[in-house]
C-alpha cells in the first residue's frame, strides 16, 4: 500500500537536511561552483524522484511538482534559520561562506522561519489535490507569501551591503522567483469554487446596503486607510525625505529602516509602489457591490503581508541586527503594535470577504438558476 503523496513528499523533503550535512563535511564541493552545480543536481534530482512517486497516476497537475519541489527548498530554510540560532550545528557553515552569505542577515533567518509555514501549506495543498478537493484558496494564500519573499530578497541582495560579494549559487534563486508568479498565473485562472446566490435573496439584500450600514466594512476601511498611509509613509521615509516628521521616525522609532543590509529599504519600497495601489483598489471593493475579484486578491495580499511584516518585525528586534539599528527599547511597543496591525488588517479583510461574500457576488438571475437547476 502506498502512504499518501504528502508523506512522500514530506519524507523527501527530510533529505535536505542529510544532503547539506555531507555537503558540509567534504571539502570538494564547498567552493562556489561545485555548490552551486549540486545544488541543481540535487533539485534535479527530487524532481525526478517526485516524477517516478506519481508515475502510476493518469493526470497530474503541474503545480504539484511546485508545491512538491518547493517543500524540499522549505526545509533548508527552516535547517538554515535553526543553524542561525544556535539551536543546530554543521549543516549551513559552508554554504554561508560560499553559496549565500546573505543568509545570515537577521532578515534572511526570519524568512527561513516562515519557510516552516510554507511547508504547511505545500502539504496541505498536495492533499486536497490528490484529495479531489479544491485548494485555490490556500494555493493564492502560498503565492502571496513566497512572491513576496522574493521580490524583497533578491533585489535586497542586490543593492544592499551583500551586493558586492554575490556568488554563483545565488543564481539558483531565478527560477524561484518565477516559479511563484506563473503559479499565481494558472491559480488566478481557475474557476473560483462558490455557491450560488440567487439576485432577489442574500445578494441584492447586501448590495443594497451602504458603507455606513456595514459596521464591519467600515472599519475595515479606516484600517486600510491607516495601511495606506503609513506604508507611504515609510516609502518616503527610506526615500530620505527631508520632512521632520521622516527624519524622525528613522532615527527614534525605526532606525532598521536604515539598516545596509537593504532588504528592510526595499520592502518599504515595494509597499510604496504595489501595496499602496493594491489597498486602494480594496477600498474600493469594500465600497463597491459586485466586486468579486475581492475574495481573490485579499488571499493573495493576506499572504503577502503576513510573509512580510513577519521579517520586517523580526528582524528588527533580531540580535543579528546591529544593536544601533533596532527598534529601541522605549519605542519597541508602539512600533510593534503598527507593524502587527499592518500584518492582521489584510487577513481580517479576507476572513471578511470569505465568511460573509454576498456582498462581492455577481448575482445570477433567478431563471438562469432554474434552468441550471433543471439541467442538473
């Protein structure tokens, strides 16, 4: 009998850690190189094994070997952020010297934390698939988070202190960062799964309501008017502003912001430009009937924001962040407590969408329903 596909994976995934410890111990294959060519025999390599593990099945999705491949990188990360602090040892010394140095940013260790998440949830996306089962839903909330990951990552490394000292084996990177984006692309094609409401019932009964008749609503848009403005907020602030109000933030309450290791400027950088104008186009779903793009695009932000504020936040109290360049003592639960509503607003809007969603629904005419009705 066979164990499910999702202990298989998670079984294969449990290698990572074997493959990095011999990596370790031989001398031969710790120059930038040789790491960086096991590095895509050893992805090759799982992907071939993930191949032959679902051999005997007549059809299956693509986005299985993503999710499946991807679990196996999950656990490096989590190998990584463990080694980081302290909690192992012998596994990550040579591929922070010779493959990504940038991986013992206090950044980078947060982000290998969250890769625990992404384990979870790769899992649990590969047993709803083989389940028969939808996970549309979970799979937006995967996309949001590991996109976010990199489009902060890898232009951080970039144009931060690491920059100068890239080595080949960061290369491996690209087609990470690809990956994720035509995922979100085949995720967001896919026919969402709802249930039919009828125009004349629950829909047009929600619809008809304004903003001011929707508690919930409402306060959902004072938070995200709050995200709006204190994501731009800090975009001019890594922008160097000349404001009193910039100059002082960076220097009393967020000096991290300021960090050179990069990733915390580029981050903001990505609020200013895609957050901004991502959260302004929610304000106006909230305000807008028939907006069923909403149940969508508040998963993948959801993730995206949670992903993020969980690094930015971390790392900024992290002790391998420079003492100079943490969140100090007197101002750390105010700033904490910005940075938390930042990561919640986003997912308290998607439970809203998700668990009351008439008011987002394209009403379908009572006959049309009929006749579906009649046909089935």
């Amino acid at each position: 009998m066979r164990p499910p596909v999702e202990v298989s994976v998670f079984l294969l995934s449990l290698l990572a850690p074997g493959v990095l410890f011999t990596m370790n111990t031989i001398s031969a294959l710790q120059e930038p190189l040789p790491i960086l060519g096991m590095g895509m025999v050893v992805l090759g390599s799982v992907l071939l094994l993930l191949i032959l593990s679902v051999r005997h099945r007549t059809k299956v999705d693509p986005l299985f070997y993503v999710f499946a491949e991807c679990s196996f990188i999950s656990v490096v990360g989590l190998t990584n952020a463990l080694e980081q602090d302290g909690f192992i040892s012998g596994f990550m010394n040579f591929y922070l010297k010779m493959g990504e140095p940038h991986l013992s940013a206090a950044y980078a260790v947060m982000m290998s934390y969250w890769e625990g998440v992404h384990l979870v949830l790769s899992l649990a996306i590969i047993h709803r698939m083989f389940a028969g089962k939808s996970y549309r839903t979970m799979g937006l909330l995967w996309t949001g988070s590991f996109i976010a990951n990199q489009i902060v990552l890898i232009p951080g490394v970039f144009i931060g202190k690491y920059g100068s000292n890239i080595k080949p084996a960061f290369w491996r990177n690209v087609p990470f960062f690809l990956i994720p984006f035509w995922a979100a692309f085949q995720l967001f094609s896919r026919q969402r799964e709802m249930q039919i409401l009828t125009a004349d019932k629950q829909v047009t009964v929600e619809q008809k309501k304004s903003l001011l008749a929707r508690p919930i609503d409402l306060l959902l848009s004072l938070l995200l008017l709050g995200v709006l403005a204190f994501s731009a907020f800090r975009g001019f602030v890594v922008l160097d502003c000349p404001l009193d109000a910039c100059f002082t933030y960076i220097y009393q309450y967020e000096p991290y912001l300021k960090d050179p290791v990069g990733f915390p400027r580029v981050m903001m950088l990505v609020y200013l430009f895609y957050a901004v104008p991502l959260v302004t186009v929610l304000i106006f779903g909230l305000k807008t009937p028939g907006c069923s793009w909403m149940l969508d695009w508040t998963i993948f932000f959801a993730g995206a924001m949670a992903q993020a504020q969980w690094c930015h936040i971390g790392a900024s109290l992290h002790s391998r962040t420079p003492f100079t360049y943490r969140v100090p003592a007197d101002k750390r639960w105010p700033v904490i407590t910005l940075n938390v509503l930042l990561a919640i607003t986003p997912v308290l809007l998607a439970l809203r969408c998700h668990t009351n969603p008439a008011f987002f629904m394209k009403p379908i005419p009572e006959g049309q329903v009929n006749d579906e009705k009649k046909k089935n």
